[in-house]
C-alpha cells in the first residue's frame, strides 16, 4: 500500500486527487490529507439546504461536492482526513468497519478509545470525532473519513444550517451529531501535522506493505485538470444536486412577501413572489436565473430595486 502526506492544503485539489488515484490505478493507497477551510457535501445532497449559504459566503468558504454518498463535513486545519482505496472483492465492497479499525487501533495506541458508532460514525464518550463515506469504482473502493484534532467547532456549527424547513427535496440529508476535538484528550501533539506524523508512522508500520509514496508528475497533472474542470466548478458543486423547493417569508424595504422557488439543476424554473410591495416584478426576472447569491443580486440591481445584500439572502 502506498502511503501519501499530500503537501497542498487546497480541497479542490485533494479530493481530485483521490479521484484521479481511484479510477487511474489499480494500485492501493491510504492518504493523510490537511484541507483549507471548506465544506464538503455528499454527492447526492442539495448544497443550500446543508450549508449556511450567507455565514460561507462572507466568510469565503467554500462548498464542494465530493464522489461519495454521506452527509455534509466541514474541514480546516484542526482536521485530518485520512483515506483508503483498496481492491475489494464482489459483494464487500461498502464495509464502513473494516476501513476505520486501522483509525480506532492508532488511536487506541495513544490513549483514545473511539467506537464505531451508527452508520459511519467514529466517537469518543459519545461525541463524534469522524464522518465518513464510501464510494466504489469496478473492484476499488474509496472510503474517506474526518478526524476532527483541533478544528474551530464555532466555525463548523456556522457553516451548517439549522433551520432546514424551508427546503424539500429527495436530496440525502445530514444528521448533525454533538462533536469534540482529539486534541482534548491527548497531549504528545502539539499541533495537526505533529498529529498526521503520529498517525502516518503507525500505519507504516503496522499496515501490510505500506510505504511512502510521493505522486507521480502525471498524477498530479491529471488531478489539477480534474479539479479545474470538476470540483471547481459551479456545475458539480451546486447544479449536480437533487432538484428542491424553496419557500420563505420575510420582510424586505418594510415590506412582507412569500417566495417559492422550484430549482433543477442549480436553476430556478419557477417562481412566485406574493405580497404587496416593489419586488414582485423580480419573480419573473427570477426564472432561468441560477439559484446562487450573485446571480439574484444581480437581477435585483438590473431591476433598480435598492434591496441590501443581507435582503438578498432571504431567497436561501
């Protein structure tokens, strides 16, 4: 097994690179991975109704759609993501188990007693340290999880949305679960990288044929364009997911409206605005228009209608 420590720090970039890896090479790989603040979504959940689209926005975090299936993570520089593509065989291949036990031995050989808990879910005296999701490809499985070390949990309870009552759809919805930081119980790791060192030892040596392992020149091309054409884009972070509705009430210039919005696609198909004041010619302007912040703005200031940036926020 080839073990990586992939130096960047950019998530657009990292999960290309287990994607690149996974369908590229039959070899197998266990990667240790820091990202910049970020908010990863499941491959079949509605990016808006998970995240709190206004706290994202003007804080500049942003939202990626990773291959596999789960619930929505946050990532930052307290969190370690660890990752396993291994050969499986027919029938075997989704085995949330199989691939967090080598995470619980490395950290019961440093104290911490974690359990498998629920779907996919590592805790420790039953707060949630990990999350994690599958993805399989032919006889190759991706299983990537979180291991939250000394991640800003202030920040990670803003990016997620609470109120969730305004979106229904089909789309695979989160179950949000009280959380703790690993660096509460241990005291040999100053900080994450000490921590990934740690971790990437064990394995080493306690891991079948594991070794080092840098990317080859190719693989980190293919993984660049696969990240500028996939995950950096709007098509796969926001227009890939599951059609929604989108009700809500608010008031905007004093004045009281309903708005319901049918988006596929990431585009708003239909639109209704009800109420007595000066935005209701905007809901025509609203159809074809992309459901994203900048795109409504837009539309409000095309029409003159001196709506604040904080109104607009009103539509997600």
């Amino acid at each position: 097994m080839f073990c990586l420590e992939p130096e960047s720090d950019d998530p657009f970039f990292n999960l290309a690179i287990e994607e690149t890896l996974l369908m590229n090479s039959d070899q197998e790989f266990m990667i240790l991975g820091v990202n910049s603040p970020s908010v990863i979504i499941g491959k079949n959940q509605s990016a808006h109704k998970e995240v709190n689209t206004r706290f994202l926005i003007e804080n500049r975090i942003p939202v990626i759609r990773r291959i596999s299936g789960g619930g929505t993570v946050f990532h930052d520089k307290g969190n370690l993501n660890f990752t396993f593509i291994r050969k499986c065989e027919e029938g075997k291949q989704i085995d949330f188990l199989k691939y967090t036990l080598p995470v619980i031995q490395f950290l019961s050989s440093i104290g911490v007693e974690a359990k498998f808990e629920g779907k996919n879910d590592l805790k420790v005296e039953g707060l949630k340290i990990s999350g994690n999701a599958e993805y399989v490809h032919r006889n190759r499985v991706l299983h990537h999880g979180t291991l939250l070390f000394s991640s800003s949990l202030e920040i990670l309870r803003k990016c997620i949305r609470k109120d969730k009552s305004g979106y229904s759809t089909k789309a695979v919805e989160s179950n949000p679960s009280p959380v703790m930081n690993l660096n509460n119980k241990l005291d040999a790791f100053s900080d994450i990288y000490e921590f990934r060192s740690g971790m990437m030892n064990y394995f080493l040596s306690n891991l079948p044929g594991a070794v080092p392992y840098n990317l080859t020149h190719a693989e980190t091309e293919n993984a660049e364009s696969l990240a500028a054409a996939k995950y950096r884009t709007w098509e796969w972070n926001y227009a890939y997911g599951p059609e929604y509705t989108f009700k809500n009430g608010f008031d905007i210039l004093g004045e009281f409206y309903t708005c319901s919005l049918h988006v596929k696609d990431g585009i708003i198909l239909e639109c209704a605005i009800e109420g007595a004041g000066h935005i209701l010619p905007v809901a025509k302007k609203l159809v074809g228009c992309r459901h994203m912040f900048p795109d409504i703005l837009k539309v409000f200031e095309k029409e003159n209608i001196p709506v604040s940036k904080e109104e607009v926020f009103n539509f997600f």
